[in-house]
C-alpha cells in the first residue's frame, strides 16, 4: 500500500520532468530547422516560472479557474497509470482503456475553461479540437483494440511484459508493423503541432483556446502540454516499444520517438479542419485495419 | 410481508390516490412516499415471488412472478417516478397549471406508467406480459400527450408505430403457443430452442420488431425523439430515463431466455460470417451513431437529449446481443446508469426552460454564474452520457467495450467508441450553448432554479457519481438479473470488475483523479500571483471592448469544420423511409376503400386491363 502510495506520488514528477525536456528538444528542433540557435537548457522552467509570476492574472470566473486545475490534476492522475520503470502505479487497475478515457478528462476541463472566457475565438478553438479528437481518435482506438486483442489484456503491465519477455523480436513494433506506423500517424495528429494545429491557428483564431488565457492560466496549460506529450508518447512506447527495461532505455526510447512528429511538423503549414478528417480518417485508419486483420488471423 | 401482491397493490392505490388527489400541489409528497414505499417493498422481495392472484382464461392461466430481471427494471422504474414526482411539486408543476394544463393527469399518468410497468415486469406468461404490453404502450402515451398541442402532435405519431408493434408481438404470441404449446415463460424457455430454424426466425422477427418500435431501435426510432421531447418536464424526464427500456427489457427475454442466443446464432445469413446474432448486434451500433450524429445537429437541448438516449439505448442491446458475461453485465448496468444522467440532464434542460422560457441553444449562453447547481447537475450529467470517468456511465461503456475487445469485434467497438466521441462533441455543444459563452443582457436577472427542481437532479448526479465510484453497489442488481435470465453472472467487486483479462478498479480510479485535481488546485491556488476576477461581461474582441448588446456567444453550427466533411452524409433517409411506408398504406388503404365502394370503376377498370395484360404477356 505505501508502494503504491510513494509511486503514485512520483510518477507525475518524473512525467513533468521528462516533459519539460520534450518541450525543451520540440524548440530546439524548431530552431535547427529554422537555422536559430534555440533556447537554453532550463528554458521550458523559466517559462512556467514566469508566467506564475505574472502581475497581470484575469480570471473570468470560477470555472476559468477549475478548468485549469482540472487540465493539470486529470494529467496528474493519468500519469499514475501509465507504467514506468520499476513503477506501475494503479496501471494494473485501470487499464489502456480507462487511461484513453481519463486523458479526455483534462481536455475537459479546458473546454470548460475556456467557454467561460466568452471568447468566440476560443469556443471556436475547442469546437475545432474536438472535432480533431473525433478524427485521431477513430485510429487511436483501433489501434488500441488491436494491441489488446494482439497481447491478450488491456493492461499496460502485461503487454510490456510479454514485448520484454523476448528482446527487440516481440516487440509491438515488430509483430505488429502495421498497427505500429498508424499510431505514428495518431500520435502525431494528437499532439497537435502542423500540420494539425488547426486549434491553435494563432493567425486565424488567435491561438483559439489560448487566447483568453494569461499567467498562470498559460502556465498551467503549460504543464498540461509537458504532461501530454509525456503521456502519448509514454503510451506508444510502452504497447510497440517493449515499455522500458530500465530508465536509460525509456528515455531514449521516448524523445526518439517524440522526436519524429517534432521533426516534421516545422516543414509543414497548416490543414483546414476537414482536412484533418479526411487524411486521419484515410490513411491512419486504412493501415490500422489492416493490422488488426494481419493480427486477428 | 414483502410480495408481489403488496407491491402492486401499493402500485394500484397511489394510480388511485393520483386520479383522486393528483390536483393538488401536497400530492408530491403523498405520491413520493407512496414510490419509496414501493421501492423498499420491491428491494426487500425475496426473489421470485409469484403473486396470489391470476385468472383462466381460454385454458391458459395468467398470472404474474417478480424475478431478478424484472427486480433490476422495476426499480429503475420506481425511482425514476419518484425523481419525477418530486419534480412535479414545487414551482414547476405550478406553472404547469398555470399554464392550463392538469396536474391531476400527469400524476395519473405517471403512477399508471409505473403500475403498468410493474406488471409487464412481473409477467409470469405471454398473456399478463401482452396485457402489461398493452397498458405501458397506452399510459406511456399520455404521458407523452401531456403538455400542450405540440406534445399530443408528437405522441400521435408514436400510435401507429405502437399498434404496428403490438400486432406484431400479438402475432408472435398466436405463433409461440400453436408451435409449443403453451404460454408460461418458464415453460416457453425450454420449448423454444427446440423449434426449427424458420420458427425461430419468425418468432426473431415478428416479437423482435414489436419491442425494437419501443425501444426505438433502428429503422423505427423516428417516433422517440419528438414524443419525448415534447412532453411535459416532469415526464420527459421519466419517459427518457426508462419507458423506451421496456423493449430492451423485451428482446433481452426474447434473445437470451426464450430464444436463446445461440440458437439466435444458428440463423446464418452468410455461413459462418454473419448471422442474426450480428444482425441484433449491427442494429445496435447503428442505434448507436446514427442518433448519436443526429443529436449533434439539433439545436433544441430537449431534442438533442432525445436523440441520444436513442443512441444510448443502443449501447444496452449490443452488450446484451454479445452474449458473455461481461457484455450483458455492462448492457444492463447501461440501462440503470443511462435512467440516472439522462433524467437529471432532462431536469436540467427543464429548469432551463423554467427560468428562460427557451430550450433554443442558439438563445441561450452564460447562465453559470445565474443557475450553478443547474450547471452542475448539467456537467456530471454529460460526463456520465459521454461516458468518461468518474461517472457511472464510464463502467457500463467500458465493460461493453471490454466484451468487444475479447469477443473480437473490431468493427463493432469502433462504432461504439465513435458513438462515445460524437456524444461528447454534442454534449459540449450544450453545456457550452447553454451554460458557457456570453450572458445575454434579457438573462442578467435570472435566478437558479427553485429546490423543488434542483434537488432531484442533484440526487440523481449524485448517485450516479456514487455508482461511478462504487460500481458494486449496482453491479448487485445486475448479478440477479444475468442471474435469472439464466447467463453466467460476472464476477465484481464494489470498484468494478475482477477479470483476468485486465481489471477495472474505480475506487482507485476516481481517488487517484481526485487526488489529481487536489495536486492541481494547489499548484493553481497556491503558487504564483493572485488571480484577478473579471465581470463576465466585461469583455472584448480584436480590441474593442463588448457591450451586452452585441452578440458574440459562438453557437450556431458549432462544428462547422466538421459538417464541411460530414455534411453531406445526412440524408434522412429513414424519414424518407417512413414517409414511404406511410403513402404505401394511404395508397393501399384508399385503394380497398375504391374498390369496396366502388367510387372509382375506371381504376378497376384499369386493374383488370393491367392483369389482363399481364396475363397475355405471361402466357
């Protein structure tokens, strides 16, 4: 019980972490591809420390106010499911499914925020992501139905087990080449960065869910983001990648792959919304199906 | 002490004491009593319990047998009417006679509901269930008749769609006792499985369509949403919380008990690929999205609920057509979890209504600060229709989703995760339309809704927060009724499921969240400067500041980039259906009018030259 306790309590530290650094290596990718220096090594920190620290903090209500707690503590929570090494929080009690549904949770809450704002720019920006949750969702979840047919659980725990059971060859990514490259392609769409900004759309929308937001309503959404990347990129690892077998291989294993969506997003412009659709639900699903047939026969 | 026969006649004296006392406002609470006493009678029955009365009739006897399927519906029944009735006494009611209507009616037609859904559900032969058929279909359009014009508009349509239905499973009855002999249940239970295929495919048909009209499976869902949207508050919210269940209550005897699933299997319409198992399971999912997607483009917060408990039923039936007992246990717990949001959601709306006089999500906006509890009532109840923890609704998707997963049904589970995604896009749409965005200025007076509406809400949310949290608790109920449809009964634990396929403990689930947002709300509240509160309406936008006057509250085709791509994919084509259908039978009927009386020679005329010729061509 007091393991349980003491991991539960460590694992959203490491996840901001680890998070913080991806953040710190999406700008400096950025900068390479745009031939600037890029920022410091503790810059993503100074950031957040600042924007706390801000005099001018606008709350629009008290849901403005939740619905930050809410983006924070939902990540918060999740991180306790999502298995790390030597850790595994309540993973075993929850499972990919019910982590899939409680990362929804922080969205939530910032959906709630920012239609309190009564800013039409941001109530379009939500309307926007959420119809881009409804596109990378749909291969999301086939795909996660098909590790879970394919391992024989819904639990994080015991799929890393079996992909570590036998090296780099029972890998997810090795059994299941197909259902590996479409969550490439749903990881991508979820983190949200170009081409599948379109929530964001700073020059057309004004940063949509954003633009009410200042201080530490910015912070905060900034940790969200730390959390987030950590998360999906935690999940993809952990049902292709074999989890990690210890901490050095975790997170090589994580920025590798958090490394590629960063380096092509800064080459591309921005799709129109049912743009989105249309490619997510094209060539992510198509692939997905047909690793879910590959694994089911 | 605790019997059938005390609890319907507990259930006949408060139809009575309505008809005779329902008009005045004290009624509430005589009435609300009146269903708790009810609820503690049924919950302390020791199961099965056969009712003393009953009657012959053409050699068959009726009579009337509580067991744990029919336990688990009866009291979703009962607290549905008393979250109703509590409604009906305070200022709303008031207004509802104000408004010209009868209170004394809708009591009536509530507790007639509930009298005539207890005795379906205690059916004990196919005649007490016809007869118990037959009364919910009637009660449950008057309920649906209340209300105004409108309403009785609306529940008219539901008449044919109930005759053609009850036909139907009269049929099926007719059919059942010339092929096995009988008409008790229990009897009926291990005859049927014996019959030859066709049998059982007729019998699939005609009683299957018959509850799929009431439980508004598709094709014949087109009645639901304007009859229950329509009604008065007080109804809508029993009729959206469990009168539509009664079909699923229906086919779940018809599909695991009488006929039983496997042999339901065994009528393949491609061998080995698709049989009617898939069939009943595919109807589901599409009842699933469709009416999920239609929901999401209504601009009426009482159609778009009804739209989707339409699509929520859908959910019910495809964890009871798996088969296992992880589906059924989560389609089942679905009925319970779905009468708990739903109705509060209902509420919700309504009380909206009270205090704005519009249900129009395109004239609402920013009532936060103005109806709090209302709001909240609202939110948990969307978290438990979208089905993400730490709400009820969660469990019951999740242990369909589960039974998906294991079973392999990739194509299935993708409808009923799509259905899940398109609920929340339209449930944002509402709280956000309503709730969220700019006040308008003819609002910046309004005050939340009185006890008497936000009481029942609150309760209802709350229990479905507690059954979220402790799953157990209702998982009890749904054990005996898996039970005594005679399935495999699902190992649980008070936090949810124990399965060696992956548990789901919500105890730890939900503590872990709300540790969570503690964590969060002290980085929030505890570090950095102090936040500033700003007047809601002090707004602005690309630099000007905002009066009230100016509308701004971002509402009308809310997923515009959405419907850019799926737009074009809504077709109406059941409402084409249905039309058709309906000219088919004017036709038909008009023809056999001209040709009884005679009006038109020319037409027979004409009939006798086509076959005529048809004939000669034949030949």
């Amino acid at each position: 019980m007091m393991e349980i306790l003491l991991e539960i309590t460590v694992m959203p530290l490491i996840a901001f972490v680890i998070g913080l650094f991806m953040v710190l290596m999406m700008r400096r990718i950025a900068a390479k591809i745009q031939r600037r220096v890029g920022p410091p090594l503790l810059q993503p920190l100074y950031d957040i420390i600042k924007l706390y620290g801000k005099q001018t903090q606008n709350s629009h209500g008290l849901l403005h106010d939740i619905g930050i707690v809410m983006a924070v503590g939902g990540y918060i929570a999740a991180e306790t499911m999502v298995p790390v090494p030597g850790m595994n929080g309540i993973a075993d009690k929850s499972g990919l499914l019910a982590l899939a549904y409680v990362t929804m949770i922080p969205s939530l809450g910032l959906a709630l925020g920012v239609g309190q704002c009564a800013n039409p720019n941001g109530s379009i920006g939500i309307a926007r992501a959420l119809t881009a949750m409804l596109a990378y969702d749909v291969p999301f979840v086939l795909i996660i139905f098909g590790v879970a047919y394919a391992y024989g659980s819904n639990n994080l725990v015991d799929m890393i087990a079996a992909q570590q059971a036998g090296g780099i060859a029972t890998w997810g990514a090795v059994k299941m080449p197909l259902l590996a490259i479409a969550g490439l392609f749903s990881l991508y769409a979820m983190l949200g960065k170009q081409p599948f900004e379109i929530y964001v759309a700073p020059a057309e929308i004004a940063t949509g869910p954003m633009v009410e937001m200042g201080g530490k309503y910015l912070g905060g959404l900034f940790v969200m983001q730390c959390f987030q990347l950590f998360t999906a990129t935690a999940i993809y690892v952990s049902i292709f990648l074999g989890g990690g077998e210890n901490w050095l291989t975790f997170i090589v294993k994580l920025f590798a792959v958090v490394a590629i969506p960063m380096s092509l997003a800064f080459v591309f412009p921005r799709y129109r919304t049912e743009d989105v659709l249309a490619v997510v639900w094209r060539w992510p699903v198509l692939i997905s199906l047909a690793g879910i047939w590959l694994v089911m026969h | 002490m605790m019997t059938l026969d005390n609890l319907l006649a507990l259930s006949g004296a408060t139809t009575l004491a309505a008809l005779l006392l329902g008009q005045s406002r004290v009624f509430a609470w005589l009435g609300g009593l009146m269903y708790i006493g009810q609820i503690i009678l049924l919950a302390a029955m020791n199961l099965p319990d056969v009712a003393s009365f009953g009657f012959d009739i053409f050699g068959q006897t009726v009579g009337w047998q509580m067991d744990g399927f029919g336990r688990f519906f009866a009291l979703i029944t009962l607290g549905a009417a008393l979250a109703a009735i509590a409604y009906t006494g305070g200022e709303w009611g008031d207004r509802y006679v104000q408004n010209g209507n009868s209170r004394r009616t809708l009591q009536f037609a509530l507790a007639l509901n509930v009298l005539a859904m207890l005795l379906l559900l205690a059916s004990k032969d196919l005649i007490a269930f016809f007869i118990g058929w037959e009364l919910t279909s009637w009660a449950g359009f008057m309920l649906m008749a209340q209300g105004g014009d409108r309403a009785l508009r609306a529940a008219l349509r539901y008449v044919p769609y109930a005759m053609g239905g009850a036909m139907a499973v009269l049929a099926g009855i007719v059919l059942a006792h010339t092929w096995a002999g009988s008409l008790d249940i229990g009897v009926l239970a291990g005859r049927l499985p014996g019959l030859a295929n066709w049998q059982i495919a007729t019998l699939l048909v005609l009683f299957g369509s018959g509850f799929a009209v009431k439980m508004g499976l598709l094709p014949f869902h087109l009645w639901q949403a304007p009859a229950y949207a329509e009604a008065a508050g007080a109804g809508t919210g029993f009729l959206a919380a469990i009168s539509s269940r009664m079909g699923l209550f229906g086919l779940g005897l018809l599909l695991i008990k009488l006929l039983t699933l496997s042999r339901v299997a065994d009528l393949s319409f491609i061998p080995g690929v698709f049989d009617a198992q898939d069939l009943v399971a595919w109807l589901a999912a599409f009842t699933i999205v469709l009416p999920t997607f239609t929901a999401l483009k209504q601009n009426d917060a009482r159609y778009l609920l009804a739209w989707h408990g339409i699509g929520q039923s859908g959910y019910m039936l495809l964890g009871l057509a798996m088969g296992d007992p992880i589906g059924t246990a989560g389609g089942l717990l679905h009925v319970f979890n779905h009468a708990t949001y739903q109705a509060a959601l209902v509420f919700s709306v309504f009380a909206v209504i009270h205090r704005t006089g519009t249900a129009d999500l395109n004239s609402l906006g920013g009532l936060v600060t103005r109806m709090p509890l209302s709001f909240l009532a609202m939110l948990m109840g969307i978290i438990g229709l979208a089905g993400l923890p730490p709400m009820n609704g969660f469990v019951s998707k999740w242990l369909v989703y589960r039974s998906l997963m294991i079973d392999g049904h990739p194509f299935l589970f993708l409808m009923a995760v799509l259905g899940t995604l398109g609920t929340i896009l339209s449930v944002y749409k509402l709280i956000h339309n309503t709730f969220l965005g700019q006040l308008r200025a003819e609002h910046e007076n309004v005050k939340e809704a009185p006890w008497s509406m936000t009481i029942p809400m609150l309760a209802l949310v709350g229990l479905g927060f507690l059954t979220g949290v402790a799953p157990g608790l209702a998982l009890h109920y749904v054990a005996e009724a898996q039970a005594a449809l005679g399935l495999p009964v699902m190992p649980y634990t008070m936090g949810g499921v124990q399965s060696p396929r992956g548990d789901l403990d919500m105890i730890w689930v939900v503590g872990v969240l709300f540790a969570g947002f503690g964590v969060g709300a002290i980085l929030f509240y505890g570090f950095g400067n102090k936040s500033k509160r700003i007047h809601q309406l002090d707004n602005y936008a690309g630099g000007h500041f905002l009066s009230a006057d100016v509308r701004y509250h971002y509402s009308d085709n809310f997923y515009a980039g959405l419907m850019h791509r799926i737009g074009p994919l809504y077709r109406s084509s059941f409402t084409w259906l249905e039309s058709s259908i309906a000219s088919s039978v004017d036709l038909a009927a008009s023809l056999m009018q001209g040709w009884y009386r005679q009006v038109t020679p020319a037409l027979v005329l004409l009939i006798a030259a086509a076959l005529g010729l048809g004939w000669t061509i034949w030949r």
